[in-house]
C-alpha cells in the first residue's frame, strides 16, 4: 500500500499512529505474560504502522466505550470497534474483519430456555457499559430492564452481584466465566452478531477513511486477519467476507 503525503498527515497528526485497544473484548486484545498488550486488534494495529512507516502508540483502555470515545474526541488516530449507528456518527468505519457472536448467559435453574423469552418486563438484562451488545439491546429490548457493568469482562460478575435474570456479551467470555463460576449456562442461540471493525474519526476526511478500509481488504484478502485468529488461539471468531 502506498499511502500520500495527505493520509499520512490524517492518520499521524502529532507524527505517531495512536491506536485505540480495547482490552475488553478478549477475542481482539489482551494481555501477554509480561503484562504487554497484545491480539488481533494489536497485531493490526501493528500492521498499520508499518503499512504508513510510522511509530505506533496504543492507547489502551478496559471497555469499548471508553475505546470508541477516545478515538471520537481524537485522543487516539483509530481503533477496533462493532459497527454501530450511533458511533458512526463521528467515526468513519471500515468494513468488518472479524465476525464475533453474541450470546445471553442464565442460570442453570432459569426457566428461559430461548432469547424469544428474554424481552419480559420481569427480566434484568446485565450488558458492558457503551459496549455493542449495550447499545444493540437498548434498541431492541422493549419491555426487560438493562442494567450495565462497567466493562465486559465485569458482566458475569454484576450478573451475580444483583441477582439478575440475563447476562450478555462475548459468547466466549460467558462460557470462560461459566465454566470458572459454575452453575450456569448460555441459551439456544446468539441473539446477534457483531461486525468488528476499524475507524477513524470522521474528521480525518475520506482519504483517510478510503485507506484504511483498503488495508482491512488488504488484511482479510492476504490471510492475516485469520493467521492472526490462530495464532492467539481466538475461537468463535471468523474472518468477515
């Protein structure tokens, strides 16, 4: 990729590449034994400073709200974020590169036995704070209640604290809680899929934004988004098309 004087100067504006992580989503990021970020959402990161000859800086911050209004407020260059409307109204996204589904979590002697049965006005449905799955139900849920943990990682754990019905999130972080907790359990089916994605505030300009989805083609078309995939051991995650 051949990036102009003009993309360089939209992406790097204080002369490095500031990458918004969000380590709340441990299908993109995390933490390696030394206590460094890393995952797909890094290794992209990574990727994309080679691609515009820059020094990367990551930002990094433990829930997506956080990460998406870093990246709004133009405290970071770009980030790794679920395609939303209300988001894209400041940032500029690609296409998806990763597909990531999202499931709901109840206890093992719950009666719900379907997501058709979880939008009842005698349900509380606990969800990460500014995360996809917040902004997705608040939308759809018409009758149960939301109520909001402060990251992802933390929804389990207020699940519990308030002696909710309904848990939402990664279904791959639900099943790690479950299986350390116990006595709980996922339902039938996802109840949506996330279109994970990168973006650049919008006020970058569309050259900018024109590049940046030309290099997430690039990544998915080249087999690195899935190299990537494999090599952090991600599972329940697939390659968008």
């Amino acid at each position: 990729m051949n990036p102009t004087p003009a993309v360089r100067s939209a992406l790097t504006p204080t002369g490095k590449l500031r990458a918004s992580i969000n380590l709340g989503n441990p299908i993109l990021a995390g933490r390696d034994a030394e206590g460094h970020p890393c995952g797909v959402s890094v290794d992209l990161a990574g990727a994309l400073a080679r691609a515009l000859d820059a020094e990367l800086e990551l930002v990094v911050f433990d829930a997506a709200g956080k990460s998406v209004e870093a990246v709004a407020a133009e405290q970071a260059d770009f980030g790794f974020f679920a395609i939303d409307p209300v988001r894209g109204q400041q940032i500029a996204f690609t296409a998806p590169y990763v597909l990531i589904e999202g499931y709901y979590l109840v206890k093992n002697e719950s009666p719900l036995k379907t997501n058709d049965e979880v939008d009842r006005a005698e349900h509380r449905v606990v969800v990460g704070k500014g995360s996809a799955y917040d902004l997705y139900l608040t939308r759809e849920l018409k009758n149960a209640t939301i109520l909001r943990s402060p990251t992802s990682p933390t929804v389990v754990q207020h699940f519990l604290q308030e002696a909710a019905e309904v848990a939402a999130g990664v279904k791959q972080q639900l099943e790690h809680d479950a299986a350390q907790i116990g006595g709980l359990r996922l339902l039938n089916e996802r109840f949506m899929v996330i279109q994970q994605a990168m973006g650049t505030p919008k006020s970058r300009g569309p050259e900018a934004a024109d590049f940046l989805a030309a290099f997430v083609e690039k990544m998915k078309a080249s087999g690195f988004v899935a190299e990537a995939l494999k090599r952090h051991n991600i599972n329940g995650a697939s390659v968008a098309p």
